[in-house]
C-alpha cells in the first residue's frame, strides 16, 4: 500500500495507534480505558432457562468459554494463540483467586446444552465498590441480548445484598463494549488521560480529511465544534489531575494547537 493510500483509507480511530512503515498498515490498541459506574437499582429479568449463579467448578469452561469471546477483541489483538491461551487461564484463575478483589457470589453464568455461553463475573472489593470484572458472550451467541441477561441477574444478586454501586471498565477502542456499557445505563466518570486521547485523536482526524479532501466545509466545521467540546474538557480535567502540573499542561496544549 502506498502512503497516499494510508492516509485517505485509515481513519485516525479512539483507542487506536495507526502507523505505516515498510509499505504496510500497523494497527494496535492503546491502553487507553474507560472507567464507568453504575448506580444500582433492582432491573427486569427475562426468564432464561440456565441462568445460574457462577461456580468453583465452571473453571475449565469459564476457559473455554473466554477464549471463544474474546479471540477478536482488542485487549488481546497482539497475542499470539498460544500466549491468548495463556492469558485466559491466567484471568480465569486470577477470578477464582483474589486478583482485583474477592469473587463475588453474584456473578452469573448462562449454560445452554451444557455449555457456558455468556458470563458477568464481579469481583468485591474491600474499600471500593464490586467491580463487574469481565462480562462475555461466545460470538455464535451474539445478538440475542445474553450479555445484558446474565449482568441484570448478577445486578439484581448485588441489589439483593445491598450494594448501591457497580463499578466496570472498557478499552477505549472495545467500541463495542462502549456501546453495551451505555445502554445498560453505565456512566463515564470523567478522566485526564481518556480526554487527551479523545481531543488528540479528534484533532488528528480532522486534519487527516482535511489535508485528503475528504470532508466538505460544513463538515470540518462540524470538526471544529467537536474539538472545541474536548478541548474544554480536556482543559478542565487538566486543571483537577495535578495543579502542579500546569507547564505540562501548557506544553501538551500547544503541541495540540500545532498538530492543528
């Protein structure tokens, strides 16, 4: 591919580094995260034969059953197989064990056919509020509302058990997991490092369709809106990360206004 190519055909995407170098297209996740929250309330449940609460003995499926959900997901598109598989067994042991907090009784399963098909796995945590861990769905499975199935059972479980917040987390270039999250009702809680991802991606784009002729006045225009929308957001959490950092600020401020 030439670079002329490159630079018409690959949008600067969230979440997403974008290089070309020795005539190809390298694309790869940043580690740049959302972090959301939750305010509880008891939810609707969809009977749904096989939904049950998670157990010490579903290991080897909960195994299984993520490295069928995840095998195309961002979090794990550098790895190879066999360090995919490795990473998996690892989660899966790590949620039986105490990484990122104890495992919480409310996590849910759905097993059709004798088979884990979707999961939501919280984890408690002493002076935070219950994380929702990792929650999948197998992809022949896609599309049938089991992700929100399982998350509203394990929900209701912490409702039950009086707990008023669930806190969760997607990669920002998981556009899928964001989407879910929004429409489960999770809010984004405001962070420094995802508002400069944001405003510097916005930005780049903008000056990609730009400098490509790809966008007609009225849509730069509908560009500049939006950046100015992240500019004032970004500004404002720079201000609440660290007042001590105000030359950083100032410094990674004027390299946005060049990249302009």
């Amino acid at each position: 591919m030439k670079f002329e190519t490159f630079e018409r055909t690959v949008p600067f995407r969230p979440g997403w580094k974008r290089e070309y170098y020795d005539g190809k297209v390298h694309l790869r996740p940043s580690w740049v995260t959302i972090d959301y929250s939750l305010k509880l309330t008891q939810r609707p449940e969809r009977p749904t034969h096989g939904l049950r609460m998670c157990e010490a003995t579903d290991r080897a499926q909960l195994i299984d059953a993520f490295i069928d959900s995840f095998c195309y997901a961002p979090e794990y598109a550098c790895d190879s197989m066999k360090s995919y598989r490795k990473k998996a067994a690892e989660y899966v042991d790590g949620y039986f064990g105490s990484v990122r907090g104890e495992r919480s009784p409310c996590s849910t399963v759905l097993e059709i056919e004798g088979q884990i098909v979707a999961a939501a796995l919280v984890k408690l945590r002493p002076t935070l509020p219950p994380l929702l861990d990792c929650l999948f769905v197998r992809p022949a499975c896609f599309r049938r509302g089991y992700a929100t199935i399982v998350a509203a059972r394990a929900v209701n479980r912490l409702v039950a058990h009086g707990q008023p917040i669930l806190r969760s987390g997607a990669m920002l270039a998981n556009e899928a997991s964001i989407a879910w999250h929004r429409s489960f009702g999770f809010l984004e809680r405001p962070e420094y490092f995802l508002a400069q991802s944001r405003y510097f991606n916005a930005i780049h784009e903008r000056g990609r369709l730009e400098k490509c002729n790809l966008a007609t006045a009225e849509q730069l225009a509908e560009w500049d809106a939006k950046i100015a929308s992240l500019k004032d957001e970004f500004e404002r959490l720079s201000l609440a990360e660290d007042r001590s950092n105000k030359p950083l600020t100032a410094e990674v401020l004027n390299h946005a206004e060049k990249a302009k």
